[in-house]
C-alpha cells in the first residue's frame, strides 16, 4: 500500500541537475575552486523529501532545520531507513553525476578532392561520462576542458 502525505503519495526522492564549471584554472582542482549554479530546480527538494515522514507531515523549514548540520553519513542513513535505498549501491550516475564535456578526437575520412587521400580531422563531440570532477584524475586526463 502506498503511503500518502499531505494528500499525495509519496515517492522516493528525485535526482536535480546542477551545472559545475571551474572558476578559474588552477593547478590542484578541490571544491573551491568550482562554481555552482541549479538547472531550474530548488537543489533542496530531493533532501527535503527525505525528512518528510508520511505518518507526522513535515513542512520544509522543519525539514530544513533537520538537515541543516547533517552530514552525508546521516544522510545515507535516512535514504536507507525511509526508502530501502543504499547510496552505496547505486549506479555512478546517481552517486557521481554525469559530466557532459567535448572531448577531441581524431577523424580520418578522405580528401573531396580526389576522393582518395586520407585526410585526419580532429573532431569534439559531446561525451558524458558519469565521474567525480572534483579530484585531479578527471582534469589530468581531460586537460583540454580548462583549455578552452
């Protein structure tokens, strides 16, 4: 049987986009050299759902009072107790997100000239890869993003 809150069933809490970009290029990229900016979406929403307990409505300052010094263990904790879900157990894509970047690579077709010659082009087709951004290995094996 579903359960219901405030008159609606309940669900298990959505996934919001969040857009990354470095600030500047800097040689050890951490979490402060990154700005942030939401896709449309109010980024407290999916926590919030968490708190909200079906049997005793929540309203969302007191959900945000609850999650206010949370960390991300306690976190874990309520997605697990409240929906059966295991962080550690999700696909990357959820628990890492998914980064869309160019990436070059080398095209080889042949020339329209004499329909022969092989001529070698360096495309940048969209990738998506589903991987932390916020340690070195990504820009180290990626440092054409920070490029330009």
């Amino acid at each position: 049987m579903a359960q219901v809150c405030r008159g609606r069933p309940v669900q298990a809490p959505g996934w919001i986009g969040v857009s990354v970009w470095p600030r500047n290029p800097c040689g050890r990229c951490n979490r402060s050299c990154f700005g942030t900016s939401p896709l449309g979406l109010n980024r407290t929403s999916p926590c919030l759902t968490l708190v909200q307990d079906p049997t005793r409505p929540t309203t969302e300052r007191e959900a945000e009072k609850i999650l206010k010094d949370t960390d991300a263990a306690a976190k874990n904790e309520l997605l697990f107790s409240r929906f059966g879900i295991n962080y550690a157990h999700l696909p990357e894509m959820f628990r890492k997100g998914s980064v869309l970047f160019r990436r070059p690579t080398q095209v080889t077709s042949t020339s329209s000239r004499d329909g022969v010659t092989p001529v070698v082009r360096t495309r940048h087709p969209v990738v998506v890869e589903h991987r932390d951004i916020i340690g070195d290995a990504f820009w180290e094996e990626n440092p054409h993003v920070l490029e330009g």
